[in-house]
C-alpha cells in the first residue's frame, strides 16, 4: 500500500489572508473589515472557498478601488483561484485531521531544527535534503532497513 498525504491549507493562514483581503477592501473601516472577517470565516469552515472567492471578485468589480487596495485583492484573488485540493474544513474535522500548522511546525522545530541550526553548520540544499531523509528514517525507527542490502545470487554460479 502506498503511503498518501493530505494537503490541508492551515484555518489561520486562511484567515490571516482573508484579513488582508478585508483590510485592503475597507481600508480605513476597521468595523466593516472585521464584519466581513467574520462572514468570510464562517464561510470558509464548512467549505465554501469559492464563496469568498466570488467576494474578491465583487470587491474587484468595484470601481474607484485605489490601485494599491486593487493590487492586493488581485493578488488575493490569484492566490484563491490557482489549482488546489477542494478545501473542505468540516470534512477534514470529521475525519480527526488537525485544521491548524501547529502539529507540523512543531515536528519541523524538533526532527529538523535541532539536529540541522546547530553553531557553524552551513548546508547545500542537496546535502540537506540527502541528511532530511536519513533523520526522518532514524525517528521513524527504519534506519536500518536503508543498509540492507539483499545478496542476489551470481548468474555465473
């Protein structure tokens, strides 16, 4: 069976784009922005990315947008629109996955951090990457199984 992963966009970096999105759209009515947080949160819970990608497209079909608001709803916009795994927070929480980095970034600070920030060492993304796959085998307890080596019999013998 092969092994499989779930991309899961983290709730709080949604969020945190969103606001950016709302702060742009309402500058100068901090009230409005939250408003719409609010209601744009709440729409990103049950799954309904494309909800708040139809209001970026609205705050975008407003006229007189300045053209630094309008660059940053662009932006948002993009990033919102680009090919990804549906977003479906409600059907994430029922199968137990975690809606937050947090687990992940805490992995990250103890399998990868520790052993690889150390005084002094300086590494070349090749040999970083060859050392990612030997520490990840030695936490998951396969480090061995990457010295085996199977004797084949010799064709000649």
């Amino acid at each position: 069976m092969a092994a499989s992963a779930i991309g899961i966009l983290d709730f709080s970096h949604a969020v945190q784009s969103r606001w950016k999105g709302a702060a742009a759209w309402r500058d100068g009515r901090p009230t409005q922005a939250r408003r719409w947080l609010g209601w744009a949160r709440h729409r990103l819970r049950p799954g309904q990315p494309d909800g708040g990608l139809a209001d970026l497209g609205e705050a975008l079909a407003v006229e007189g947008v300045p053209d630094s608001t309008r660059d940053t709803l662009t932006a948002l916009y993009a990033y919102w629109e680009r090919p990804r795994e549906p977003i479906d927070y409600a059907q994430d929480k029922a199968l137990g996955l975690p809606m937050g980095s947090g687990m992940v970034e805490r992995a990250w600070k103890g399998l990868i951090q520790q052993r690889f920030k150390g005084g002094g060492m300086r590494w070349s993304e090749a040999g970083c990457n060859h050392l990612f796959h030997l520490r990840l085998a030695w936490v998951n307890g396969s480090f061995e199984a990457l010295f085996q080596v199977q004797l084949q019999p010799s064709p000649n013998t």
